[in-house]
C-alpha cells in the first residue's frame, strides 16, 4: 500500500514545498553564481537593492504549487 495514503495532506504538502523550496533555490543560485561570473556578479542579479524580494517570492510561490500539486497527487490520485 502506498505510504502516502495514511499520511495528512497538510504533512504532505509541508515535506514537498520544503523539499522543492530547497532544491530549486540551491541550483538556481549554484546555475548564477556560474552564469553571472562569480559571487559578485550574483550579489548584483538577485541580492542587491531589494532584488532579493521577486527572488523569494517566485521560488514560494513554485514551491507552494509544487506542494500542493505533488500532495494532491500522491494523497488522492495515486494507488
């Protein structure tokens, strides 16, 4: 039986947003530490005069969708 069924939604949700917030922030500033040469070049595109805001705000917003979705998923779609 799925491990997931007996499990809450909202415990389901709160593991794959955290999982997926973690993740994807990791790669995304791993991907423009590379992209953008170096750690200044980084501090320039996403932390620097309030840059940081729409930074956070869209990797929460992915992340509470891929919670929700994945949640769903596994708690009422998946046998």
């Amino acid at each position: 039986m799925n491990q997931y069924k007996n499990a809450r939604f909202l415990n389901l949700f709160i593991r794959f947003a955290i999982i997926f917030f973690v993740i994807v922030t990791f790669l995304k500033i791993t991907m423009g530490f590379f992209r953008f040469d170096g750690l200044e070049g980084l501090k320039n595109e996403y932390f620097i005069d309030g840059k940081w805001q729409p930074f956070l705000r869209l990797q929460i917003i992915m992340s509470l969708v891929y919670g929700l979705l994945m949640a769903g998923f596994y708690k009422f779609i998946k046998k």
